[in-house]
C-alpha cells in the first residue's frame, strides 16, 4: 500500500506538471483526488487494514494528499499566470504604430457661403425667413405680376404637379416677398434663402436646382440708392473691398425700375478670353451675373395690402452658386452637387 501510495503520488506530479492548461489541471484533479479518484479508492481500502498500519499509513496517505493539493495550487497558480500572460501579449497595442486619422467634417462650401451672406444681412438688420419649394403659380408668377402666357411660365421652363399649372417647384424664392408681405405691414427686412427649380440642361453655370437669396425691404422713403447700397456693402464684404461690380438695366415684371448685377470675371479679369481663348468662366462675357434686382412694382405692394403711395421698397435675388464659384473660386457649378470629397475637401 505504501508504494502504490508513492505510484500515485509520482504519477500525479508528473501529470500536473504536463498539464498545459486549467482544464486539464482539473481533470488531474478529479482523477487523483475525486470522489472516485485513486486516492479516494486507496483510502477506502483503510478499514480493512490492521490496528497497527491503520494510522500509520492514515498518515502517509494524509500526507500524500496534502502534497498533492499543495502542488495542485501551485500548479493552477502558474497556469493561470501563464495565460494572463499570454492574454495580454495577444492583446498588446503597439504604441509606435501611427493612429488612425479621424477626418473632421466640415461645412458644404455652398453652406459656408450662405453662412457669409446671411451674417452679412443679419448685420444690417434682416431677419432670415423660410418658404415652400411646392409652391402655387399665384405666388410664384401671378401676384409678382407675371402674366398668363409670360414664357417663364412655360412648362418647358417649369415643372407643374398638376394639369391646371397651379402646383409648381418655385422657379425663383421670389414668391417669398408675397408670403412675407401679406403676412407683416412695413418695415419689412428679409432674407429668404432657399431651392429653386427650373428645367435646364446641366452645364458649367446652370443646373435645374440650384440656390436663391431673396432680399425684401419696404418701408416709408426707401430708393434706388439703398438698393445699391446694401447690394454693395454684400458684395465687398464677400469679394473684397476692390471687387469690380456693376449694375445694368434690366426687366422683372415685379420691379421697376430693374437691374442686374455682375461682378468683373475673377478668371480672365474682365478681358473675357485667356491666351487667345475664350475665358470658360465668363464665356468670354468678362462679367459674371451675380443677382436680379428693382424696386418692388407698385402693383405687387398693392396686391399684398400695402400702400405704395405711402410705402416703396427693394428687392433682389441672389444666385447663391454664382456667388459661391467668384467666393470660392471655382469655374464648374456642377462642382457643387457632384458631392466629390476631393472637391469639397478643398475648402
Ligand atoms: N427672381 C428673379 C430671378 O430669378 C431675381 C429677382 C429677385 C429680380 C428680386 C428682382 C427682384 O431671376
């Protein structure tokens, strides 16, 4: 019995020390030390020993138990150890290697440029005011005083819901100055930003979406000089204090008298040609068309309820894309809804 004692004792060492992992450190265990380990059995053959080798060898398996568990710990000691070890080597980050770029967001250029022109305005006293892109032929043509039978109602020019031609996309954020004056007596200082749409080709300067800035003021004595004015302090502000603007007669049915106004082509300097070549920004115009412009038609005032014995005002409309390309200095529109990284990236 003594050397089978020995037997499992070495053995089971010997066993312990191969186990590679917890898992096979406790079948060890159970083998050894179970309820039907070896051990367990040995002990159970006691009883039939004599009253003198009884507990002489009680205490010999005694001691052979408690080596066992000793080592037992031990041994899960270091297994777990090792694979604390090996975790953590597996999950190692290697400091030195260079991070991951987070790129930041940031604004559209289209976004940028609004966000200029609107704090330009909001600086002199507009109030920024929001309107519908479905938008009825009333506002959008009728009450401007544009006619039945005006070309730019032409549904080759405009895109209708319905059969009658009285559900449109807005062509122009004209339509705003009604919405705003039947709404609010004089003084009235607006800006409305927003789409507009029109069926036209897509090329360097057009696109059949594209971005207006309506401008309204009514009030007692306002002309054609405040008009100028305001149109002035924004485009030097945008362009720089010796941007070369002009203003050029022009017709809206919705003012009078009206005008345009171009800023000097910032690609060919107003020569309207580069080399010999005719200038891709301006084709070959030398001036680029930045907005429309007048003093509100009389007929519009009265339409909305607003006396234009009493009361005389100024608008205009922005083509935010054109003011976008001579800010930005870029000479393909369709740049800006093409949504390329590498374009947008740039700004
Ligand atoms: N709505 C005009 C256009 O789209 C521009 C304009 C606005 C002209 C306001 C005069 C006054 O061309």
């Amino acid at each position: 019995m003594k050397e089978q004692l020995q037997e499992i004792k070495s053995r089971a060492l010997a066993n312990m020390q191969a186990a590679q992992d917890l898992a096979a450190l406790d079948t060890v265990r159970v083998s050894v030390l179970g309820k039907k380990g070896e051990l367990t059995a040995v002990l159970k053959l006691m009883g039939k020993l004599s009253a003198e080798e009884r507990p002489i060898m009680g205490q010999m398996a005694n001691a052979v138990r408690a080596e066992l568990e000793a080592r037992l710990e031990e041994r899960k000691a270091e297994l777990e150890a090792a694979a604390l070890e090996a975790k953590l080597a597996a999950e190692a980050v290697d400091v030195t290697i260079p991070g991951a770029e987070i790129t930041m967001g940031y604004q559209h250029p289209m976004n940028k440029v609004l966000q200029e022109v609107k704090e330009i305005f909001i600086g002199m006293g507009y109030t920024i005011v929001d309107g519908p892109e479905v938008e009825e032929a009333a506002y959008n043509f009728t009450r401007l005083n544009i006619e039945e039978g005006h070309p730019s109602r032409d549904r080759s020019d405009t895109f209708y819901f319905d059969d009658e031609d009285q559900v449109l996309l807005r062509t122009q954020t004209s339509p705003m100055q009604i919405r705003v004056m039947e709404q609010q007596q004089p003084p009235i200082r607006i800006l409305a930003p927003g789409r507009v749409f029109r069926k036209d080709e897509a090329d360097a300067t057009h696109s059949p979406m594209f971005h207006q800035i309506e401008g309204l003021v009514v009030d007692e004595g306002i002309t054609m000089g405040d008009l100028k004015g305001a149109l002035e302090t924004l485009i030097k502000r945008l362009y720089g204090e010796d941007a070369v603007v002009r203003f050029r007669p022009h017709h809206f049915p919705f003012t009078e008298p009206s005008c345009e106004v171009d800023m000097q082509c910032f690609k060919c300097k107003g020569k309207g040609e580069i080399d010999g070549q005719i200038c891709s920004t301006c084709h070959g115009e030398g001036w680029i068309e930045l907005l429309g412009a007048g003093m509100v038609h009389p007929k519009v005032l009265e339409g909305c309820g607003i006396d234009p014995e009493k009361y005389s005002g100024f608008a205009f409309g922005i083509g935010l894309e054109r003011m976008a390309m001579g800010r930005l200095r870029f000479n393909d529109l369709r740049l800006i809804f093409e949504n390329d990284i590498r374009f947008l990236s740039q700004f």
